[in-house]
C-alpha cells in the first residue's frame, strides 16, 4: 500500500486532535440543542458547552471570558474588529487606519475598503527579513489614527513582529490595536495584557481544533459595534446560532495548546534545524526568507535559486505536502506578495515554498521530506549546478 504524503502544510490548517473530535461527537448527535434555547435541558447542555469553552480559549490568551466572542473563523473576527471599530467611532476625529503591506488579506482588503467610508489607509512596509521598522511606525502612527492592525506571525514567512513596542505607541496616542494571531496561537504564548492589544483575532483550525470556527477578543471597554444584524448574540456583537460542536471543539483545543506549548515548541525547533541542515547540505545557497530567529517555530519559507516553487511542489506532490504561499492566495499565479514585498525580485520570490511542521510531524517523516527535494531539486537545477554538486 502506498504511503500517504507527508503533510508539511500546518500554516494553512491542522488536522483534528484526537481529543478535540472526541469532545465535539456527542454534541453533532445526541447533545443537539440550540444554546440560546433557555427553557429547557438541552438548551441548558449546550450553553453550558459554551461557557466552558469560552473559559479556555480565554485562559489561552490570558483574557476575560466576556471579552471572546465567536465567530465564524480569523477571517470573520478580522472584519468584525476593524469595521466594527470604525463603523462605531466614524472618521470625524480619527480617520486614519494603520496596517502592513505583508498582513493578510482579511485585513488588507478590509482597511483598502473602508476608504470610501473616509477612513484613510495607511501601509507601512517592511525591511528585507519582514519585519517592521519601529521608527516607520512612529511616523505612521500618530493623532489621526483610530486603529493599528498588526499580524502577530505572518501567514507565509512566519516573522514575529515587535507587537508590545507597537502596542506602546498606539497608547501614547490613543489609538485601537488589533492583531491578527491566527498563525501565533497555539505556537506561541499569548498573554493580551502584557502584549497590550485591544482587539485579537483567532482561528481553532491553525491549532488542531474544527474549521468554522474562531474569536475575536474585545478588551473591555474598546468602541466596537456588530457588522451582522440578527438575534444580538455575543454580548450583542455577533449575531447568529453558535454550533456547540464546534465551540467545544475549539474549547479543548486551547486547553491543549496551553498544556503542550512548551513540549510543541522543542519539537518544531528540533524538526525545524534538522530540516534546515539536510537541505543545505546538498544546497548551500538555499534561500531563507524572513528573519533567521525572529520566527514562529516550525515555519520555513524557502526557495531553491533557479528552481520555481511550482515546479518542485507538483512533482513532489505524491510524497509531500508544502505549498507556495499563503492557502487564501496560492492559487493566484503571480509571486508571492509577501516575499516582494521583502524586496525580492520576481524571480527569486517565484521559488518560494512554505513548510510548516506540526504536533505530529516526525523526525522520520523530515528525512523522507529532504530526500523527496534532493530528488526533485536535482532534476531542475541549472546545469552549472549540477556540474558544482557532481
């Protein structure tokens, strides 16, 4: 029988924990109830699920359990903080919105669009490892602004940026600060008050919990209003019927993440320099895009000079799973925006492909991963290549 594919792609999304299906079962059959249903047993179950739930994804991040609401996912709780925040406010007094050229496009597009509504957008670039230059923040971030959104890892590079020293400046002027953690929750440490963000958005399927699932956290206190009209669900923030299923789920996924972030660490640092070294064995000039340290653990972004990312994966696609970007963008031809971003020519940025280990990658399973790319790789490296490495 053919050996599955390693999968190396947990930036895009993880499998289910064990433990996390197991807690999500009863509530898609015998445990059905409507959580908002008050009057009797099974509405009482359900809502019970969700209280408890609310309390560990709180815990992860060191938060308030009235300050999580649910949504539908990263991508939902993105919109909800930044339209929420400026619908409630106005451009009046504040109009300008600060973000990054490299976040994701659930914010990205979502500050470009309210510049019809008189919000000014403001991008702030970053130098050649991804990161942010905290002087070009002083610049862009002053009385005007209303709101600041900055991912805490990037989506494709996996850069960690200086979120506490942002968070410092937003105060200093009194501006609302949003980061996207996505990709850091479950693989980093997050504690809100101490990194100084008011609005955080997460997702439960970046970190072995159920996709359709994720929160926003709302510092108490923050001027925020619902962009969804409805049954005023949320604390009146998020209307709609949350699935108890997938609540759970995301519930014991963070009680997981909190109790394994230590262990989950070591492991992505451990698998993350083995892969490094056997790659740069039989390729010294691999690229690494991105910071080399200030980085999410068990997160590459590398490019083989000479060889497009496109090339590689599709022939390695029987034996691993890696991918040339972010999954939300992947299936757009161009380079990469992020790695241009970076001031990367096209070219090199087309060789650009994301590799993500996760709870459940073996070291076994890294060897056959950097055997499968020497074997590819050397089908398609310059001949002068070739020639140095014979």
């Amino acid at each position: 029988m053919k050996r599955p594919p390693v999968y190396l792609d947990y930036q895009a999304t993880t499998p289910l924990d064990p433990h996390v299906r197991e807690t999500m079962l009863p509530f898609l059959h015998e445990q059905f109830g409507n959580p908002h249903s008050k009057d009797h047993a099974f509405g009482w179950q359900a809502a019970l699920a969700i209280r408890d739930a609310r309390a560990k994804v709180s815990s992860l991040i060191n938060a308030d359990d009235d300050e999580i609401i649910f949504t539908s996912g990263a991508t939902e709780a993105c919109n909800l903080a930044i339209v929420g925040v400026a619908k409630e406010v106005g451009p009046a007094k504040r109009n300008r919105i600060v973000t990054v050229e490299t976040e994701h496009p659930a914010v990205l597009k979502t500050v470009m669009d309210l510049e019809s509504e008189g919000f000014e957008p403001v991008l702030m670039p970053v130098d050649s490892d991804g990161l942010l230059d905290l002087a070009i923040c002083d610049e862009a971030i002053n009385e005007r602004t209303l709101l600041v959104s900055v991912m805490a890892a990037n989506n494709e590079i996996g850069v960690l940026q200086p979120l506490k020293e942002i968070a410092a400046r937003c105060r200093t002027v009194g501006a609302i600060f949003h980061s996207d953690a996505a990709q850091a929750s479950g693989r980093l440490p997050i504690d809100v008050d101490s990194w100084g963000v008011d609005l955080m958005s997460l997702s439960a399927h970046k970190f072995y919990g159920p996709k359709g699932i994720g929160a926003l956290y709302v510092r108490s206190g923050v001027p925020i209003r619902s962009i969804l009209q409805g049954g005023g669900q949320e604390r009146g923030l998020r209307s709609g019927t949350l699935a108890p299923a997938l609540v759970a789920g995301f519930g014991v996924a963070s009680e997981l993440a909190w109790e394994r972030q230590q262990q989950d660490s070591e492991l992505f640092a451990r698998l993350t320099g083995l892969l490094l070294d056997c790659l740069r064995r039989f390729q010294p000039d691999l690229h690494l895009f991105g910071h080399p340290t200030r980085r999410l653990p068990g997160s590459l972004n590398i490019g083989f000079p000479g060889v497009p990312a496109e090339q590689i994966i599709r022939n390695l696609a029987d034996s691993v799973a890696v991918s040339s970007g972010a999954a939300c963008s992947s299936a757009a031809s161009e380079p990469s925006r992020v790695l241009l971003a970076l001031g990367v020519d096209a070219e090199t940025a087309a060789t650009g492909i994301r590799i993500s280990m996760g709870r459940f990658t073996t070291e076994a399973e890294i060897k056959i991963v950097a055997e499968a790319f020497k074997n590819v790789v050397s089908q398609f490296r310059p001949e002068s290549q070739r020639r140095a490495a014979g």
